[in-house]
C-alpha cells in the first residue's frame, strides 16, 4: 500500500474499511512473496537451457552442422533470453517485499517492448530466409550473406533497445501513481504509450502467422511443381524443417496473444487508478489497492509467461535439430547438412531478373539444345 496515501487517509477510514484495506495490503504481500519464490526458480531454470542451447549452437556453427544464415538469428535470439533470464533472477533475488511492485513493472514493461519485438523481428527474419533459400536463390546466395544477417540481428538489437527506452517514462508514473501527473499522466503520456504497446503486440502476432502461412503455401507449391518436373525433392525437405520451425511461431503466438490481452487490462486499471487518486482527498484507499493488487498480478502473469516461452523454446530446437546441435550424436543427414549453407538450384524455381542472377540453369538449357543438335 502507499505509505503517504495510507497516512492521510487514516483518520477518514472507518474499521470495516480498515479491515478490508489490510485484508488487501495482506494480499498484496502474499502476492509479492509468490512471485519472489516463483519467477526465480522458473528463471533459473530458463537460464540453464537456453545458456546450454547457446553453447550447443555455437559449437554446430562452428563445425558447420547447422546453416549458418538461420541459426545466427536463432543464437541471438537464445542469448537474449539468457540475458533477460539472469535480469529476472537476480531482480528476484535482490528484492524485498516492498520493491517487488517496482521490480515486476519493469520486468514487465521490459518484456513487454523489448522482449516481444526482437523475438517477433527474429522468427520473421528466419521465416523470410527459408523463403529466399526457395524462392530467389541468387539474392539469397549473393545478398544474405552471414555477414549481412549479423548486421540484420545489431539492428533488431538496437532499434528493440531503442523501442523500449520510447516507454521511460512509465516507470516512475507506474511506480508511484499518486505522482504520474508530474511524470506521465494518463491521457497525455500513459494512454498514447500503452496504445502503441498494444498495437505493436498484435503485429508482431499477426505479422508471423501471415509471414509463416505464406511461407508454408510456397513451399507446398513447391513440392507439386517438382513432382510434376519429376525433380529432386527439395522443397518436401525444407517443408519438414519449416514444420519444425511452426513450434517456435505457435509458441511465441500462444505466448503474446495472453501478453496483448494482459496488457489491455493495464490500461484499464491503469485508467482506473489515475481516477482513484485524483483527487487525493477522496481516499478510495481500498478500491485503490485492489487496482494496485489486481496490476501486479497481471504484470507478474505476463512475466511468468515469458519464462514459460523462454523454458520451450530451446526444448523445441533441441528436438527438432538433436542429431546436429548435439556432438556425439550421429550426423546421418549428411545429404542435407548444406541444404542452407550451399543452396542447390531447383527448376521448379522461376528464374531470378538479371540484377541478381549469374546465370539460369534452365536458359542455359535452352541454348546448349537447339535444332542443330537435332540435325542428325
């Protein structure tokens, strides 16, 4: 409970109210030690698998058993969970009771701007290299050089980093409502700021569902014009990695679509709060604590979630890529192995414009069988 909202409002109180106003401020303890206990056992355990994830992946990208292109933004994107892990484990270890609301609106908020954009902005950059390695081979050979997907993760890196300092301003006003006015106040500050928060969860939801789908309908176009040609069935095995890779889209979906609907509450409590203590002599110190209450709650689900998607996600690469992530085990898809690294050139694929393509294996076709070589 606010400590000065509390003080001056203690003489207004009646006992039932009294009673219930502790009754709350009890919760709001209870609520503090759970989240205390829980988030850091969970991070911890978050931290091991996506550290051991990483290290793993190093290694396959080292000894080139995994494509180079793909799983550099899937390393970055495991070694922002380790980071976002340790953050959540020693912000739990280190706070006490009372500053546990601060810690978890920042988690929060953290998550919520930072988290959400570079694993959206990640998952599509993955999705729209498998569409080139099918699609326009020549610029994805010549153009989405690994060098080149370094430089596409420091830009997610920096404008996530950039995005998330936008919304500054809503620690303090979030930390101490009875003071937002002076910081943030609703309508002019923490309105705009949650509406584009909002707004910017659901298109990274909808942006890899419809990016994914597109994907997945090319690639069984794919297998039907190769069997058509009677042609090496590359796009049935790429069709098999992509599936693979629809856990971690379903994942991250399954996760931000609570987020997005957590967040909604926010605002209105948010909302809510900023009615209740202005003006301060109303002392709705009840009705304010169960807002208080009711969005450490949400903040701390939305917390929790994240750690759920970060606990599954290096599970997921693990069971999908067990034989070439692991060292000892055996590598029988050495057929495959540079299925991203060397791409092979498939006719069922249409010929690139001149801007990006060396050569076309089919025109070559054309020019070397021509009518003199049917003269005899």
């Amino acid at each position: 409970m606010d400590d000065v909202l509390y003080t001056s409002c203690r003489n207004k109180l009646d006992n039932s109210t009294f009673v219930l106003s502790v009754q709350e401020r009890d919760y709001n303890v209870k609520n503090s030690q759970m989240l205390l206990a829980v988030a850091p056992a969970v991070g911890i355990v978050a931290f091991v698998l996506t550290l051991a994830i990483s290290i793993l992946i190093g290694i396959a990208l080292y000894r080139r058993r995994l494509p180079s292109r793909k799983y550099l933004a899937v390393l970055s994107r495991m070694i922002i969970d380790v980071v976002t892990a340790a953050v959540i484990i020693i912000l739990g270890l280190v706070a006490e009771i009372k500053s546990v609301y601060l810690a978890v609106t920042i988690l929060c908020l953290f998550v919520c701007t930072f988290g959400v954009l570079q694993c959206g902005l990640s998952h599509i950059l993955v999705i729209v290299i498998r569409q080139l390695s099918h699609e326009r081979i020549a610029l994805y050979n010549e153009f989405l050089i690994p060098r080149r997907i370094v430089y596409c993760m420091s830009f997610i890196w920096v404008g996530s980093i950039l995005y998330a300092a936008l919304y500054a301003p809503l620690f303090p006003a979030l930390f101490n409502p009875l003071k937002a006015d002076d910081v943030c106040g609703f309508d002019a500050c923490q309105s705009p700021l949650l509406i584009i928060l909002i707004t910017m969860i659901c298109f990274m939801f909808v942006s890899n569902i419809l990016f994914y789908l597109n994907v997945l309908y090319r690639l069984v176009v794919g297998i039907k014009e190769e069997k058509s040609r009677n042609e090496m069935p590359l796009s049935k095995y790429k069709l098999k990695k992509f599936i693979a890779y629809g856990g971690h889209i379903a994942l991250f979906s399954v996760t931000a679509l609570p987020i997005t609907i957590g967040m909604g509450f926010v605002y209105s409590t948010l909302e809510e709060i900023s009615e209740l203590v202005h003006p301060e002599e109303q002392c709705r110190v009840l009705q304010y604590m169960a807002a208080i209450n009711r969005l450490q709650t949400i903040c701390g689900g939305v917390i929790l979630l994240w750690l759920v998607r970060m606990v599954f996600d290096p599970i997921i690469i693990f069971a999908t890529e067990y034989r070439r992530i692991v060292p000892w085990a055996n590598h029988t898809e050495n057929v495959h192995q540079l299925d991203e690294v060397h791409s092979t050139f498939s006719s069922s694929q249409p010929c690139e414009s001149l801007k990006w393509r060396r050569h076309c294996p089919i025109m070559e076709m054309e020019r070397t069988i021509s009518a003199w070589d049917m003269k005899n």
